[in-house]
C-alpha cells in the first residue's frame, strides 16, 4: 500500500501483542502542534462536556524558574535543585 499524507499510520513490530479494547488515539491529521509542550488536542477539548466550566489555568509571570541536576562523585545519588 503506498504512503498517503492524509490518514495517520500506526505501525507496530512483528512481535507486540495488543489487548482487546486498547484505544489509539492519533491526532497527526487535526494539525499535531510540534511547537507545543504537549501533544494534547487541548483546543479541541473545549466542546467536552467534562471541560465545561473549566478556567484559563495559564498566568503570565515574569520568572524565570531553571533546573540544574549534578551526580555526586561518591555515590550514585542524583541531586536536583531549581
């Protein structure tokens, strides 16, 4: 079957076994954001039901919160601050 752009493909290895009832959920043809953090439909999900009412949980900060993480030489302890 030769490739078409306009239908998602799911494509697994020779040996993986799929349980009965399993859902995929495949958004590559609703415009998947790559520039975004997460992959998550989340403008799509403003018609659910379950997301009536719901509030804008982004506020804007003028912060800057950074993550460094360091091994400890004397053991195989990792250690994160931010």
């Amino acid at each position: 079957m030769p490739d078409r752009a306009d239908v998602d493909w799911l494509m697994n290895g020779s040996f993986c076994s799929i349980g009965s009832g399993a859902s995929f959920i495949m958004a590559g043809n609703k415009g998947h954001r790559h520039d975004w953090v997460s992959a998550f439909p989340f403008l799509d999900m403003a018609e659910e039901a379950a997301f009536t009412g719901a509030s804008n949980g982004f506020q804007q900060a003028d912060d800057l919160v950074g993550l460094a993480a360091g091994r400890h030489s004397d053991c195989d302890a990792i250690t994160l601050l931010w």
